[in-house]
C-alpha cells in the first residue's frame, strides 16, 4: 500500500455496499419528511440548516466508513495506543475505584 498523502487523504476511497444502502436508508425517510413538511405546510417549512447538518453527518460517517480511514486502516495501524491502554488498565487497582467514590465533589454522589 501506497503512503498516506495528502492528496490520498481526500481522494482514496473504498466502497462499501452496505453501508452505502444504510446511509441511503437513513437519508431518504429524511429528505422525504424534509419534502413532505415543505409541501404541507409552506408558510413554514422544514429548516435549511437541519437538512444540511443531517446531510454533513451523513457525509462525515460516508467518508469516515469508506474514505481513506477505511482504506488505510489496516495499513496505518498501530498497537502502541492499544499496549498503552492495556498497561494502563493492568495499573489500575481496586484502590482506584474507592479513591474516585471519595473524591467526588460536594453533594454528588455515586451511582
């Protein structure tokens, strides 16, 4: 596999089927609604921001699932961040749970 560039970090993409069908699925019921509102109540129809912020959200997780995150995620893996947390989790004793409950603040209290 090819170094990750910049140009690759826009560009590359893998295609998912499935998820293209869920994005699809989610998108449409909401356009639709977005058209349906529009057409029933013109006087105040459905927020141009909200269809866009919805759209963006769906962008983000299509190129999140199918950009170059997904293409390169195998290639630019690396287990340091996992070691870490894994060593982290084998320090933490009992001791911190009893060390959290007493240092809440004020008038909270623990679940």
């Amino acid at each position: 596999m090819a170094p990750l560039t910049l140009a690759d970090a826009f560009t590359a993409w893998q295609f998912a089927p499935v998820v293209s069908a869920a994005l699809a699925l989610a998108g449409a019921p909401y356009l639709a609604g977005v058209w349906l509102v529009a057409r029933r109540h013109p006087g105040r129809p459905w927020p141009a921001r909200r269809t866009l912020a919805f759209l963006l959200a769906l962008g983000a997780a299509a190129f999140a699932t199918q950009g170059s995150p997904a293409v390169y995620d195998d290639g630019l893996f690396s287990s340091l961040p996992i070691s870490r947390r894994r060593n982290l989790a084998r320090q933490a004793g009992p001791g911190d749970a009893v060390t959290s409950v007493t240092c809440l603040p004020p008038g909270a209290s623990w679940p």
